[in-house]
C-alpha cells in the first residue's frame, strides 16, 4: 500500500484543511506513514502569515528534495497559504514541487496526484479565482470527542500587516444547514465539543441571510454538543447579539478568544482595525457583564512600522487592564504586497526583540495570576488523553479553555470535575472529584 504524510504548517483552519487532505488521500486507498522519510506522497500543508512559516517550509523542502533523489518515485503535494501566494513562482522556487494546490482547490488534489490512472498531473495549480468549501470531502479526525467545523472562507478585513485577505479572498460564508447539519453527523459520531471557524467568525452570515449569533444558537440546539468554541471573531464586529447568544446558549463556552494586536489607539488605526483602545476596552466590559466567568485571550503584534515606545507602553497596559487569561504575542513580520511592509518608519530589529520580550513578561505574570485566582474552584474539565509533562496525570481542558492536568480515573471523551490545587500561567493542576450518585 502507497503511503501518504501531511505536515501541518499554519492556524486552525490550516490543521482543518489537513484533515481533507488526509481523509481524501486515504479515501485514494492511501495509508497514513509514521514520518516524512517513510511516505510515497508527501504533502505540506503551508502557512504564510509570517516570515518563520515560509522559512520552515524552505527547510522542509530542502528535505523533501533530498528525500526525491534518494526515491525518485516520492510525490511531493504543497497546499496552503503559501502555495498560494506564491503560485506564480513556487515551481520555479522549488523544481522539487509536483503538485500544487491552494485552501480553496483541495478537492483538486486528488485528480491531480493521478486518482484516476494518468498519473501525476505536474504543475497542476487550482487558482484563487476557483473556491471551493473542502466540507464534502472526507474527514481523518485527529480527535474523537472533538472537531473543527469550518463556517466561512476568506476575510473582507483590510488590516494593513495582513496577507491573509489577498491569499484566502472574499468571505463566502456556508449555508448555516449545512454547518449545522454536519454539527449533527459529528455529534452522532460522538463529538461532544465543536469549534467553528472563521477568519472573521462574527461577520458570519451576511451573504447567506444569517448571523452568527443565529448560527450559534442553532448548533447549541443540537443534541449531543456539550461545548461550543469558536475562533477567531474580530472585536470590530462583536455585536450585542452575539454576546447575548454566547450569555444565553449553555453549550457556548465561556471564552473569548478577541485580537487586540495593540493597546495603542493611533496603531492600531494605522493596522486598519477600525476599533480604538477604549472601544475594545467597553466591548470587554459588555463581554464580562453579560458572561462573568468569562476567559479572555488574544494576540498582539509587537514592533509595527511606526510604533514608539508609548505605543509600546499602551499595549503593556492594556494586557494588565484587561488582564488576559493568555495571548499569542508575535513580532511584526513584513508581508510582501501588504500595506504596512511598504510603510516607512520600520522598527528595527533589536527593538522588536526587546519589546517581544518585555510583553512576554507581562503576558505571563498577568496569566499566572489569573490562574492562581481558579485555585480551589471546580471546574468541568473535557478528558483528551494522558498528560504531556507527567505521566501518571490525566489531560483535559477547561470551559474556558485552559489545559488541566489532574490525577483520578477518566477517559478520553469524558466531562469530570476536578478540584484545582496549583496552576501556573498556562496550566492548571488538580484532582478529579468522584462523580456524584446518581
Ligand atoms: N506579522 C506578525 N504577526 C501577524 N499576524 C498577522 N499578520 C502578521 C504579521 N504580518 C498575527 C496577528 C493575527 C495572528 C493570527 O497573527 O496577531 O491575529
Ligand atoms: Fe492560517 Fe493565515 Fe497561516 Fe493561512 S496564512 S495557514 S490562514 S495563519
């Protein structure tokens, strides 16, 4: 049996789209092999968001090449953002590339690697022009109890650092049956948590006469769907619906994860985000009054052309104001083709360096201090397998979404109680409550 490996490269969706792409290669008849260097086709599932992605894939492809002429018959497939943005020039880049596609032509992939018998169709590329919803393909679940749900493709946001809008296009939203009818198929499966993404949830809905609001309440209707999360929304279009859907929907769990990118008002309008510092901040306070247990996480971006020290400050500030219960921090990585790389006023890179560093700091003690304020509660916990660091412990995640390590009898699948005695700033520990009589 020919065998197949998918790397995975990039966000959510991106991890989602591999799932496609495994399922269909095993539909193919297919195997799945245990690593890069045992595997008849070869797949890299790109990502392009920022500079570390595009030279991981150069790497990997520096391997792949290798792994060519030691076994010349080895197929090598790239998809994703990359591939996408750099379709005009990826098999000049790299000769070793047979097969390209990008996130809305996985469909393609199959005729391409030659399903049909006439063999590898090189250079075969599917175009930004032609989209498609990866949906009907079959799906190689990473997880049992758990699954991506994808409800939008695209993103009509113009935020000036981003090259997602010009590789991933217009957002096309999925008819909210669809989304909810394969919420059903899952949940019949016996997924008990769904994660429903978008590049900008919220603005879900708009071309196909729905909201996301409805959408939520929809798929909280459905049976068997214990958790609903969602990622990522933009803060620009959390309306008043939504936080009452989340508020009012006992499935939705109590997490938010909200970009701020920066604390400062004047940055953040040179990122186009169209909300300032104080509407983000008021939109916090909404969130946390209508849901009081709320999590919040975001991600900031560090080092944006033009930012000042000030700036800076504000940012650090508005992560002690809100108090974040985590974030993703990165620093700003020009975008070829994108608005920002073309500004100016460039922050050097030791002062990047500085910043990221100086945030990481605030970002952390503000987490661990919002964690050590869990110690002694119960929280429901959502078992996903063994724990990572200690063994003999057990791992699950929190409604609001922070992994827990906890001694006691479960398994995967399961929704227990545990009582937390320690935490750190992106870890909680505890012990497993016995389950109560029935
Ligand atoms: N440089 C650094 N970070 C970026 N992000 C998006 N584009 C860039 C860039 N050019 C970050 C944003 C976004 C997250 C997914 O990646 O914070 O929310
Ligand atoms: Fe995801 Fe953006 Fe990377 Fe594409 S470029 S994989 S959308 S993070």
């Amino acid at each position: 049996m020919k065998r197949y490996h998918v790397t995975t490269f990039g966000c959510q969706m991106n991890a989602h789209d591999s799932e496609r792409i495994k399922g269909m290669l095993e539909e193919l008849g297919l195997g799945e092999a245990p690593s890069q260097e045992q595997a008849d086709v070869l797949v890299l599932n790109t990502c392009t968001i920022r500079e570390k992605p595009d030279t991981r894939f150069a790497a990997h492809m520096g391997n792949a090449a290798k792994l060519k002429r030691e076994r010349p018959g080895t197929v090598v497939a790239v998809g994703g953002c990359y591939a996408e943005a750099q379709r005009e020039r990826l098999f000049a880049l790299y000769p070793a590339v047979d097969v390209a596609f990008g996130p809305g032509t996985i469909s393609h992939l199959g005729e391409w690697l030659g399903a049909g018998g006439e063999g590898i169709a090189r250079g075969s590329f599917g175009t930004g022009e032609e989209r498609a919803f990866a949906a009907k393909l079959p799906l190689h679940r990473e997880r049992r109890f758990q699954a991506w749900v994808q409800v939008s493709m695209g993103c009509n946001s113009v935020c000036s650092y981003c090259i997602v809008p010009a590789v991933r296009g217009r957002e096309i939203s999925r008819r909210p049956g669809e989304v909810v009818g394969e919420v059903g198929r899952l949940a019949a499966e016996g997924v008990r948590e769904v994660t429903l993404l978008g590049q900008n949830v919220n603005s879900y809905g708009r071309d196909v006469g729905s909201s996301f609001a409805e959408l939520l309440r929809a798929v909280d209707e459905v049976d068997g769907i214990e958790r609903i999360r969602f990622t990522s929304p933009h803060p620009k279009d959390f309306r008043r619906d939504v936080i009452a859907a989340m508020a009012e929907c006992p499935a939705v769990c109590e997490h938010a994860h909200l970009p701020l990118q920066s604390g400062s008002s004047r940055v953040l309008k040179a990122m186009r985000r169209t909300y300032s510092r104080d509407r983000y901040l008021r939109l916090v306070d909404e969130l946390r009054s209508a849901i009081p247990d709320l999590a919040l996480t975001t991600d900031i971006i560090v080092g944006f052309p033009g930012e000042t020290e000030e700036d800076f400050r504000e940012t650090l500030e508005a992560v002690e104001d809100v108090r974040f219960d985590g974030a993703f921090t990165f620093v700003y990585s020009p975008r070829a083709g994108t608005e920002a790389a073309a500004m100016r006023e460039q922050v050097a890179d030791d002062v990047k360096r500085d910043r990221i560093e100086r945030l990481v700091e605030v970002v952390q003690r503000v987490a661990a201090e919002q964690n050590t304020s869990r110690l002694g509660m119960i929280e429901q916990v959502l078992v996903e397998g063994p724990s990572r660091t200690e063994p003999d412990l057990l791992r699950g995640r929190t409604r609001r979404n922070t992994t827990v390590n906890f001694s006691g009898d479960a398994v995967p699948g399961d929704l227990v109680d545990v009582e937390i005695a320690h935490a750190t700033s992106t870890t909680l520990r505890g012990t497993r409550l016995a389950a109560a009589a029935a």
